[in-house]
C-alpha cells in the first residue's frame, strides 16, 4: 500500500457540499514527474484561467493543492 504524504498548505473552508470526486491521469510520459505548478503552466498556455484540479499527487505520493477548492474544476462534460 502507498503512503501519501501531504504538503503543508493552508486550506481555506469549503462552501459547497461535494456531490462527486474525479480522479484524473495526466497525460505525461510514464516516471517523469511533473509538479501542480508545471500542469498550471500548460493549462495557463492553453488559454485556461489556472490548472483545473484541486489537487495533485505527485509521483512519490505528495499531495500538492491545485486550484482553489471553492473554485470550479472543469472535466469535459462536466463543467461548471
């Protein structure tokens, strides 16, 4: 079993009920590890406000915050 390890971070209270959880694979070449502020560059490149996720886990199980957690996340079909 995986040990996660989070990183220390201030989370702010979350001000909506949480109706579903999407687990996402980033498509990146297997083992190389890219960190949330990478993903965040490639969204902003893409012409989105920010990286979509909450989170992100790293390959060796950090838990890295995404975007903000009262703020929408878009998943085709999905999004808010």
């Amino acid at each position: 079993m995986r040990k996660f390890k989070v990183k220390q971070t201030r989370v702010k209270a979350i001000n909506r009920p949480i109706e579903e959880i999407i687990i996402h694979c980033s498509d990146t070449e297997e083992g190389l590890g890219y960190k949330a502020n990478d993903i965040d560059n490639w969204h902003r490149d893409r012409g989105f406000e920010g990286i979509g996720y909450h989170y992100v886990i790293d390959l060796d199980g950090t838990i890295e915050l995404g975007r903000d957690l009262n703020g929408d996340v878009y998943v085709q079909g999905n999004g808010r």
